[in-house]
C-alpha cells in the first residue's frame, strides 16, 4: 500500500502551484491558473453536492480533450464519485451501452456527441450536462437539478462569501484501495470491459512520473491523446496537474502539419505520444529525404552519413519544439524499421510498456538508457513482473505482472476478471515476450494471436506485418492462418499508387512481388503464401487497433 493518496496530492499541488497556468486551450486561447483550475473544481462539487451525488455515485465523461473535460474528471474524483470517462471515438451505441453499464447517475457531453445519442435509452442517467457551456441539456421529469445549475453562481457566493482562495481546497479522505475510475477497454475481441481503477493504481502512475522527473513545476506539455484513455490520462494530465506543469490541450491527434506548428509555438518539455505519430512524420518528412539520389548516395559514405544523420536527428527534434527531454512511445507496437532509424540518429526517444488494466504503466527507461526493440524496464518499487516460461530471458512465455498499478478487475465481470487476474495479485496480460536480467521487456506479440507452424515454431503476425507495412503501395496489414497456411491481408496505398500513375489492373502482378521481397526478411516459417487484397480500410477500435476477430 502506498504512503502517498492521490487525492491529497491535487490537494496539495493546486495550493502550491496557485498563480501558475495550469490548463489552456490551444483553440480557443483560454487559459486557467492552477487557482481558476481549483475554483471550478469546487464549483462542480458543490454542484454535485446539492443535486445529491453521494460518494460512489458513477459519472460519465465523453468529448474531446478540453479544460472543462479536464475540470470534470478532477472534480468527480476529488470528491469522492467514480469517474467513467468514454473515448468519444466510440460509436453511439456502444457508449450507450457503457453508460449503462457503469450504472452512471449524471452525464458530461460535448453537444455533438450529445445529438447521437437517446435519453431515454439512458437507465440510470439523471441528467446531461454540456461540456460546451456548461448548461444543463435534459433532465428527468422528476429532477430539480435544472434548478440547482440556475442557482449555483449564488450558491457558491454563498459558499465562499469572501471569494474562494488556496485556503478553501479541502478534499475528503478517500482510500487508496477505493475505486476511483472505471475505464473501458477498446479491445480487438469485440467486447469492451470495464477496467475497475484505484487511487493507488492512478498514483502508482503519478508517482513514478513525480519520482523519474516527467514533469516538474513549470514545465510545458502539448496533450494530444486521448485523456479518456488511460496513457495518456497518466502522463498528460494526471501527472502534470500533480507537480506544477502546464498542460496545452489541442483537443485531439492532429496532422503532422498541426502538430509541428503547435510543438514550434509550446516548446513542450516532454512528448507523449503513440508510434503513428513518428510513422507518419517518418514517412512524410524522412523518406522523401533519404530517398533522393544524391543523398541516397551520401548515406553510404562513412563519416559524411554521420553528419547527415546528425542533420535528420536536429530537423526532428526542432519538429518537436527543440526543448524537450525525451519522447516516449506507446500505447501500440512501434514499427520496426522507424524505431531503428531513430535509434541510429540517436533521436531521444523511448518506448514504454502498458495497459488500461494497469493504469496503464509497467515499465518504462529514460531514454539514455533505452535497449533498441525493448520496452524498458519493468518499474522498481511499483511493479513486478514474471514470464511464464521455461527460459524467460529467451523464449517467449505470456508477460505476467503484480503490483500498486494493478487494477481491482472487471465491473460486473466476475468472470472476465477471474480469467487474468489471479488471487495471488498476478494479471495475466495477454502479451508474449521476453525479460532480461535487469527487467527489461521484450514484447513478441498477443497470445491470442499467436500461431503455430507446421514445425512448432511460434509465429507473431504483428512482426510480420511491421515488415510488410514499410513496403511500397502497402497501407496496412492482417497476417492471418488459411489452411495452415500464412495468408496476408493487404489494404493498399491508394495515395502512392495514384502518385506513381499506378493502376489498380497492376494491383496483383505489385503485390506478388511484395510478397517475395518479404518472404526474404522473414524466417522460413514466418514466409506467406499469397496476399490478398482488401479493397477498404480494415475496421477499427477507438484506439485505431484492426478488430482482428473480424478477420480470422
């Protein structure tokens, strides 16, 4: 059990860090100080208070990253109610269903969001409130809360008769073991989960960002993921808010172009962001580069390659804003040939290690110290880690982790919960990989999409397919089992095809040849036996993971 609580934490931070900008807006240009930041947050609780949200009570969250979205997370779990906040990339009625699911009492929404959506299939909601201008949108016929929301600013003057200041922040005592948050997985098996989170799950999080320096007191952050989900939940927000930093929100992943000209305005000191981000600005910025003729040619000239690596490495690094420590990578693998690439410049990046279920960290290295394909080590004090396997540090065995980050399980999934989470603390993952000595991971690839050769060789179609993504006129890919056969499902690149004046007549005679270019990269039992074309994108998770049941 941890000595900390996150709760008195944000206590202690939003007193402390009083007059410093907490939050802006990179759209609209609104800004809130650590103080403005508190003063809503009280609002809000004295909101709940009045329209009787007891402790425990459920509350959903839907809408992009903004300060109102930000206030009403903290509010909700600083007073004491559990937090549900939903990835506004799910579809309508799958947030219908979780809504109802967590048993949810009031709704925050972003009025677009909102128009998707039916109240009256809404059980348990009591009313709906507009994360846009904080008016209330619907209530039930038998609610005063329409009432409440009208009289609040008198209310709170009431409250507060002498203005509210950093000696008014006082949160209840909430134990560390209390659910605080539950989180639905976006999985690709077709059924989402509600992941059960703890105080101490979510300041296991925090305390390794406070203790490994992430973030510190008046330090910048540019957030672009998604905060309903829990990467970055942990590491844009709830870590920054805990030490001091301020958060610049974009409100979602933006274009390459977007994010390089917000980076080059905020000069963010650290980056937190999913491998696609660096796949795209490789592929759009790099590429193109170090694919022209002469510096193709200079690329194979030691020493002269040093100096244009050193040239790429600081072109990168300025796209980022030119002041950051490190950049750290997850949520989703990391492409193969790009993590190489910055690897050799020597790009200050690392690769991370997590899940919802762990809210999410399990391991993580400073950049300095990053081994090439890994993804860091398991962290100390927090969380411990074991692979299920006859020799651990070689071959792959399921990755199995204990510890403060581990979630309490499923909500209303005694089941599902019982399947990984073990009653001696383990959590079964799922993931396959390898751990050295010192703790450092080595992930393989899903268990559940793991396959068997002919010759007992474990096959992961996740490497194959990093192999077959850096391929020409190849968008994305499934590597699938046919008759025992290795069978690639390839979405094309319509883009480069229509660039190079390639039509689609040419598809197959191109295909075969990607095929045989890769069959060369491969192991022998890892070589496919055709590709097969897929004339649409394959269908997605919120978190942009291919639904692979869909597929097999």
């Amino acid at each position: 059990m941890l000595k900390e609580n996150i709760i008195k934490i944000y206590e202690q931070s939003f007193k402390d860090n009083w007059e410093l900008p907490a939050l802006s807006d990179y759209n609209t240009k609104l800004t809130l100080s650590y103080g403005d930041f508190a003063q809503e947050v009280a609002k809000i609780h004295l909101f709940f208070r009045e329209t009787g949200i007891a402790k425990g009570d459920k509350i959903a969250l839907i809408g992009k990253n903004t300060p109102q979205w930000v206030v009403t997370f903290i509010a909700t779990i600083t007073y004491g109610a559990v937090i549900v906040p939903i990835l506004q990339e799910f579809n309508p009625n799958d947030a219908q269903h979780i809504i109802n699911h967590s048993e949810a009492k009031l709704l925050f929404v972003s009025n677009s969001i909102w128009d998707m959506l039916d109240f009256d299939g809404l059980k348990h909601i009591r009313a709906v409130i507009s994360l846009d201008d904080k008016c209330l949108i619907v209530q039930k016929d038998d609610e005063n809360i329409a009432q409440v929301t009208s009289d609040l600013p008198v209310l709170f003057a009431k409250e507060y008769p002498h203005g509210f200041s950093a000696t008014d922040i006082i949160y209840p005592e909430i134990g560390g073991d209390e659910l605080i948050e539950i989180n639905y997985t976006s999985g690709t098996t077709g059924f989402s989960k509600g992941v059960m989170l703890t105080g101490n799950n979510l300041c296991g999080n925090v305390l390794y960002g406070i203790n490994s320096q992430l973030h510190r007191r008046g330090t910048k952050c540019v957030s672009f993921l998604p905060l309903a989900h829990a990467y970055g939940c942990a590491f844009d927000m709830l870590t920054p808010l805990a030490v001091g930093s301020h958060i610049t929100l974009l409100g979602r992943i933006p274009s390459p172009k977007v994010l390089v000209k917000a980076m080059g305005e905020i000069k963010p000191d650290l980056v937190i962001t999913v491998p696609l981000v660096l796949e795209k600005i490789y592929s759009k910025m790099i590429v193109p580069m170090i694919s022209k003729g002469m510096l193709r040619w200079a690329l194979a000239v030691p020493y002269l390659d040093r100096r244009i690596y050193d040239q790429i490495r600081r072109r990168l690094i300025d796209a980022f804003g030119g002041n950051f420590e490190e950049i750290i990578v997850g949520g989703a693998p990391f492409n193969a040939e790009v993590e190489e690439f910055l690897y050799k410049i020597k790009f200050p990046f690392t690769v991370g290690y997590g899940m919802t279920e762990c809210a999410p960290l399990v391991s993580h290295t400073p950049w300095r110290e990053f081994v090439l394909h890994s993804s860091g080590r398991v962290l100390p004090g927090i969380m411990e880690c074991k692979i299920i396997s006859d020799d651990p540090e070689n071959i792959p065995g399921e990755i199995c982790v204990r510890g403060e980050n581990v979630m309490k399980g499923y909500f209303h999934n005694y089941e599902a919960t019982d399947k990984v989470l073990h009653e001696d603390g383990w959590l079964h993952t799922g993931d396959m990989g390898t751990m050295s000595a010192d703790g450092t991971l080595f992930i393989k690839g899903r268990l559940k999409t793991m396959l068997l050769s002919a010759n007992g060789q474990n096959i992961y179609p996740e490497e194959i397919e990093s192999k077959l993504n850096n391929m020409l006129y190849v968008n994305e890919s499934l590597v699938v089992e046919r008759e025992k056969r290795l069978v690639a499902l390839v979405y094309p690149d319509f883009d480069a095809m229509d660039q190079l004046g390639i039509t689609q007549d040419q598809l197959p005679e191109l295909m075969e040849k990607v095929k045989n270019e890769l069959n060369t990269l491969v192991a022998p039992y890892e070589r496919i036996s055709a590709i097969e074309i897929i004339a649409n994108e394959f269908e997605k998770t919120p978190k942009r993971s291919i639904k692979r049941f869909l597929y097999k």
